[in-house]
C-alpha cells in the first residue's frame, strides 16, 4: 500500500534512520497510550529519546508525524490481515456458516488486536481527510479477505453487494463493541465467541435467502 502524501524525508543513513524510526514509535504509543492526539512534539521527544530539532529536520511538524505513523500503522494491519485470511477456508464443504464463521473470527481478531490504535486513528478520521482515506483503504483490505474467503464457498453464487452490506454490517457491531469511533468502549454483555457465533449466522441466513443465479452475475 502506498503511503500518503506528507513531507516527511525518511533518512538513508543507519544513525539518521534509527531516530526516524524511533519517532514514529514513540508516536504512536503515545496515541494507544491515550486513546486520542493530544500530545506534542516534547512529548514525542520524551519518549523516544530523539531531539526536537531531529524530529522538525524529518517532519513537517506534528501533523506530519501523525499521518506517517498513520500509514505504517495501516500497512501493519493490512499485512496481518492478509496473512491471518490467506489459509481460508480450511474445509469449504463444512457449510457457509462455518465458512463465515472463520471469516467472522479472523475479522474480529485484526480488529481487537489493534483496537487501541485504531480508536485514536478514527477520531482524528472526523476531520483528517487524509486519516480517512488511508483508514477507508485498509478497510477495504479487510473487506476484501473476508468477501474472499466466502466466495469460496461452493454452494451457489454470492452477489459482491450482498456480502459487502453483510461484511459492513459485522464490522459495525464489532466496532461499537470495541468502542471505534466513539471516546467510550462499547457495551454489551456476549462474549467475542457468541459475538462472533451470532453474527456469522446471521451473515449465513442472509446470503442464502439472496443467492444469484450465475447468469446474473455483473
């Protein structure tokens, strides 16, 4: 995935790179630490070690950061995703719930694994078209491995709009749940198995009451 536009000068040399590098950790941990932005450059310096004029001599300034930390973070999680998705199904003759039910499962574990990271990242999404774009392509990605996995299901033709309004639908449960896009963590009583059980069949009732014809195929 190509990153976004910013006027960052990543360095070549090993010394140079190394506080690069350390820049964007530090951070990024401080937007898990915090859940939000609210920090500055002083405390980027604080944390990882690196002065402020290193920092201002590979960033633009705090925006700037941000949108780099950003990018690698999504690159992160689309490489993850690909990687938990690429062995699925493991039995596509098991049935299209339990297709969907792995599916559910790998889809629920990218977003709990990096939940803290990405609820900072879709507040800032409000107001930052360049978060939300970016956000909106690793989206994408994990919609896509998820709509992968189900087509392989060879019961009958699945219409991409159909498991697209169900993959966006499951992903909005999980999100509420996990507290995305709100200051507060969801609530909610199931635990993530029941969660993931539950909407799986809901997903599995749906696309086997809309199954297409092949012949209406787009």
């Amino acid at each position: 995935m190509t990153l976004p536009e910013t006027k960052s000068r990543e360095p070549k040399q090993a010394r140079s790179r190394q506080s690069f590098e350390k820049t964007i950790e530090a951070a990024l941990a401080l937007l898990e630490e915090r859940g939000n932005d609210e920090f500055t450059l002083a405390d980027v310096s604080a944390r990882s070690g690196v002065s402020i004029g290193s920092i201002y001599a590979r960033f633009e300034g705090k925006e700037d950061l941000v949108c780099v930390a950003h990018g690698r973070k999504m690159d992160d999680i689309d490489a993850v995703s690909n990687h938990l998705f690429e062995s699925l199904p493991s039995h596509p003759e098991d049935g299209l719930q339990a297709i969907v039910r792995e599916a559910m499962d790998k889809t629920i574990e990218v977003l709990r694994r990096y939940a803290d990271i990405l609820r900072p990242f879709m507040l800032r999404a409000t107001n930052d078209e360049t978060i939300s774009q970016r956000g909106a392509a690793s989206h994408a990605v994990l919609a896509g491995n998820f709509a992968a996995v189900l087509r392989q299901w060879p019961g009958g033709y699945l219409g991409q709009d159909e498991i697209d309004w169900c993959f966006n639908v499951a992903y909005s449960v999980i999100a509420r749940r996990l507290g995305l896009g709100s200051t507060m963590e969801g609530s909610g009583k199931l635990e993530w198995p029941e969660i993931s059980e539950k909407l799986a069949g809901m997903v599995a009732s749906y696309l086997t009451a809309s199954l297409q014809d092949p012949s209406d195929r787009a």
